[in-house]
C-alpha cells in the first residue's frame, strides 16, 4: 500500500539559523488518523506547512500518493493541493477569504480544481454546506458575519470540495466553546469514517486527540521525542516530555 | 487444546521522570497461557499488576521484557515486539479491552456507536437491549447515562465485533446483581461460541460454566 503522506527526514531551517523542524519522518495510510501533540513553538505547524505544500523543506522530502513533490511549484502545485490535500487552519482568515460568501469559498476551490459548471459546482457546494450543519439560509452570506464554529465549518466544507484522500487540520477546535467544538469534533469524525480518509491533526488539546487519532507523534524543540498508539502516548507516556504533557492535561 | 496467548517473562515498569526518575516495577517476570475458549479471571490485591498486565497484551502500555505471542491459526505474533500497524490491526479483528471508563464522543448516540463497529441497525438494537438498555436510550449520547448504563454500552461495544479474545477490566464493578447477571450471560454465550476471556475482577462471577480458571497476582507476579 502507498501512504497518502509520506515524510523524510525533513528539516526546516530559516535563513536567521533557527529550526522550525528537525528531522521529520512519518506515514499516514489511507484511513489512518495521525495526531501530533506538543507545545506552542515545537514545531507541529511548521510541519502542517510541509505536509500542505506551503513551505519547502531545507532538507528532507515530502511525498504525496508516493511522489516526491516538496519541490513542485506554481500551477502544479496548485493543481496537486486541490485534488490531494485539504487543510483546516487554526485561523479561518487563512484558509477562507472574509469577504467571500460561504458558497463562494467552497466553489473557489472547486474552480481551482479545473471544474467548469457553474450548477454543478453551486450544487456541490450547497449539499457540503449543509453537511456540515450550516443554515442553508446563510449560504449566500460574507463569512465575515460567521462565527468562529461556523467558520470552522465553512473551512471545512471547502476542504472537502475536492474529495481529497488527505485532510490537515491544525488546532481544529481550539477558541470554540464546548458545544460548538463537540459539533465540529463529531462531524470530523464522521467526514473521516464515510470517506476513509487520510487525516493529520495538530492540536495540544489531547482530549480530541484522543477521540481522533489512531497514531500520535510528541513533538519537542522542532524534534520527535516519542510517536506511538495514541492510547499507548496518553497512558504509557516514556519520554520526560510526553509525561509532562500528559500530566499536565487537565481530564 | 491449543494455547490462544502465551506470555513469557514479562516485566513491566513505569519510570516517573517528573518524580526524579522513580521506576515502579509493576510486573515482575509472568509467565501466562490463555486456552482457546476458556474465561479465566485474574484477582489479586489493587496494584499488583492486574492492569498492567491487560494493557501490556492490547499494546496500550509498552512493556520492558519478555513476550506475549498471539495466535491465530498458524500464525503467531509477539505483540511486545509487533509495530503500531499490527497492534491497530490485532485490535479491529483479534483482541477487544473493555474496562470501567467509557470514552465518550459527544453528540453521538448508543446505537449509532454500536453499529458504527459493524452491526446492522436491528442486531445493534438487540444486543443493547439483550444487555438491558431500554429503546429509548437507544438515540442518546451516553455522556447522559448512568455509572451501570455506561457499563452494559461498554460491554455492548465490546461485543458489537466479533474478535476471539476480549480483555475486560472490571467491566461489572458498579452493576447491580441483575445486571451482572445479564453481563455473565452475554460473556458465557460469546464463550460457548470459542472467544478466550481474561477478566481482571475482585470477584468471581458467580454463574455456572463461565470461569474456568483462576489466576492470582500479587506483586506483579501470578502466584496461583
């Protein structure tokens, strides 16, 4: 089997001298849910950014569906984010434009994907703008007047535009309060058993991680300190970090 | 009759890095056979490694030393030595772990986490009930429920998919008399039909043919 998201060794470093990651390896299978956890400045956004072709590794290889593509650029870039990757970010701002309606953010990327029928797309759009629980009345709406939870939504029904075998989320639900995050959690993990799909998620709370992932990887300083089965991480944590982390979650 | 899991010298500890560096040995070189078919349950005094030993077998905590082979057929697995792959797989159709904690997921209903492990809409419905959970719970999420009914949904997720071992602890700690019945019935039934039992329990069920064996532990080793 080919792994939707493969990594090599990849290392980030930025022309000041510092490191954003450091020697960065792991797969994620098609249906495999991969968390990573640690804390702010370890590195996992940076590594989100690898994975979404958003910045190019120093060293090291990104390869999608088993191609190397750290280095494409321009159209096929492009091309290659809208079929194979959709991304959630931590903020709306960055993955949708405010000014747009929801339906409009979710078409764009469709657009962007090379589809031409404006009914087909408006139709598309509509019933993943409805399948993520978003009034049907605000779908010709800015975002701008959206909540955060509904931003989150929109976010991810553009994601999903596409059906690509990979989705990235970075800190999903983190600012939203608890219903609103108990909503988007479920409907995470509905969009990921009906589509079998291929997900990584970032987020230090390990309370959704635990509901998400199937693998997680500790992040430290921009390094791997320990990966393992998430309940294996959560229960049986080895390394020093890990430990602080997991005694540090309040349950 | 042919062994389903041999555990060989196993050793496991926990090293406390906040605490300076403590290492508690929790177990201390066992040595276990599980028969296919059989339902042995493991007491011993609280901390002597009953846990441990449980979540060693489903991979969910790492052990030191020693192994634990599984067998299926003819092939056999050491899951102390086995990788996060095989360990995911063993688990969606070999070896279930039940225990007293329910995880819960917000929003979604009893039934719906049934039938999300495989079952069709009527089975699921029949195993909540043959387990005691009234059909109007069916649609609730269970971070509603009480202490025993989270149990029974605990032990319904543990019986939605068939897999030939299941590891159960402590799984009737809080149910009354009835309902612990009803739960020795299901797990004497799935018995009948070959799935291996280990159950840590400080009591033994008390129904006719479900415990063939006990096992004590005392100090993170089996003494009887």
């Amino acid at each position: 089997m080919t792994p939707v998201l493969a990594l090599h060794d990849v290392t980030v470093r930025y022309p000041a001298g510092n490191y954003g990651c450091r020697e960065i390896s792991f797969d994620v299978f098609p249906g495999e849910v991969l968390g990573i956890v640690g804390e702010s400045g370890s590195g996992k956004s940076t590594v989100l950014a690898c994975a979404n072709l958003d910045l190019v590794p120093t060293e090291g290889s990104v390869e999608i569906l088993g191609r190397d593509v750290s280095r494409t650029r321009g159209a096929e870039r492009r091309k290659l984010r809208a079929q194979a990757l959709g991304i959630v970010y931590q903020t709306p701002q960055q993955g949708l434009d405010l000014a747009v309606t929801a339906g409009g953010n979710i078409a764009e990327r469709m657009f962007g994907a090379g589809h031409r029928s404006y009914r087909v797309v408006r139709e598309r759009a509509r019933s993943l703008h409805a399948a993520m629980e978003l009034p049907c009345d605000r779908f010709d709406v800015a975002v701008r007047t959206f909540s955060g939870g509904m931003r989150q939504r929109v976010q991810l029904a553009k994601a999903l535009a596409t059906s690509p075998p990979l989705l990235l989320l970075d800190e999903p639900t983190s600012g939203l309060d608890v219903s609103v995050q108990a909503k988007t959690l479920d409907l995470i993990r509905r969009i990921q058993r009906d589509h079998g799909l291929a997900m990584v998620i970032v987020s230090h709370d390990l309370a959704v991680i635990r509901m998400l992932a199937d693998r997680v990887i500790v992040m430290r300083e921009g390094r791997i300190v320990e990966r393992g089965l998430t309940d294996q991480i959560l229960g049986d944590p080895q390394h020093p970090y890990s430990q602080l982390l997991v005694a540090s979650q309040l349950t | 009759m042919s062994a389903v899991l041999k555990i060989r010298g196993l050793r496991k500890s926990y090293t406390r890095h906040l605490l300076g560096g403590r290492r508690l040995d929790v177990l201390r070189g066992v040595d276990l056979e599980l028969e296919r078919g059989t339902c042995t349950v493991l007491t011993g005094p609280s901390g002597s490694g009953k846990s441990s030993l449980l979540r060693c077998i489903y991979g969910s905590a790492v052990a030191d030393d020693g192994s634990i082979v599984y067998r299926d057929g003819m092939d056999e697995i050491d899951i102390c030595a086995a990788d996060e792959r095989t360990i995911l797989s063993l688990r969606r159709m070999h070896i279930g772990l039940a225990t007293q904690f329910l995880a819960v997921v917000p929003r979604v209903g009893a039934l719906d986490l049934v039938c999300e492990l495989g079952l069709e809409r009527d089975e699921g419905a029949r195993l909540l009930r043959t387990l005691g959970l009234a059909d109007e719970h069916f649609g609730v999420p269970p971070a509603t429920f009480s202490g025993g009914q989270r149990q029974m949904l605990n032990l319904a997720l543990i019986l939605a998919r068939p897999r030939p071992l299941l590891l159960l602890d402590e799984i009737t700690a809080s149910l009354d008399a009835r309902r612990k019945r009803t739960a020795y019935e299901a797990l004497l039934e799935r018995k009948r039909t070959g799935v291996t039992i280990l159950a840590v329990s400080h009591e033994v069920p008390d129904l006719p043919g479900l415990v063939d064996r006990l096992v004590t532990m005392e100090d993170g080793r089996v003494v009887a």
